[in-house]
C-alpha cells in the first residue's frame, strides 16, 4: 500500500553534508518533495518534506533515519492555533479536509483537533485572523 507523509526532519552539524534523501531515493524507493529546508553548513538542520512510497519501504527509510541520529516529527505537530488571535469565525472549519475543527456546542468556539490534522496548510490561508501557524 502506497503511503504519503509529511514529515519534519531535524539533523545534527554531523549529518549536514550527507545525501541523506539520496540514500531515501536510491536504497528506499522513496519520493521526496521539499517543502521548506533549512541547511547550514557545520550546524544543525532541517528538512520539511513529502515523502511518499510503499508502506513497507517507508518504514525502513524511517528506521534508517533514525538510526542515524535524525529527529523526526509529524509535521501536523508544528501546526498550532495562536488562541489570542483566535476569533472563531469558523473559516478553517469549511476548508479542513480531516474535520480538525469542530464547533462547541454550549460555546459555539471552535475547537482544534491536533491529532486529526494532516498539515495540508488549508486552514492557514483561510484564516482570516492568521491565527493558524506553522512552526518549525
């Protein structure tokens, strides 16, 4: 079964200069899209990226990061509702394609269901507040 995740990779000064998604092409099978990357040189980086593949392949690339010493997170993690600039006017709630929104009954505020978000960034372009961000 093919899988598609985005994910948030964190790696030591250590690993800066290795083909690290190389290795997750050429030994993996894997499909990588970057998203966003922050690499310098004798410091530590991160990569934000799609990766995409066979079940089974994509768990070995995870193993072998991990093994490495990469640290990696689910992007969703990095998405958070800035609650003071929050003024639940329900744009996300029409946008979101996993329902990580939902609406309290007694307060009609809207609330985030984190474990529900996929990171597709819907909710940060229709927010009108900009209170939905991503963090890194």
């Amino acid at each position: 079964m093919k899988v598609s995740r985005k994910i948030v990779l964190h790696f030591p000064a250590r690993l800066v200069e290795e083909a690290i998604a190389y290795r997750l092409v050429k030994e993996y099978n894997l499909q990588f899209n970057i998203l966003k990357a922050s690499i310098i040189p004798d410091s530590e980086g991160f990569i934000v990226l799609e990766l995409t593949g066979e079940q089974e392949d994509y768990d070995r690339g995870v193993r072998f990061l991990t093994k490495i010493g990469v640290n990696i997170e689910a992007l969703s993690q990095n998405v958070v509702r800035n609650e003071d600039k929050c003024t639940h006017c329900g744009a996300c709630l029409t946008v979101c394609p996993t329902g990580a929104f939902e609406i309290e009954p007694g307060t009609r505020r809207v609330l985030f269901m984190h474990d529900r978000c996929i990171a597709c960034s819907m909710c940060l372009k229709a927010c009108p507040p900009r209170a939905m961000e991503l963090h890194f």
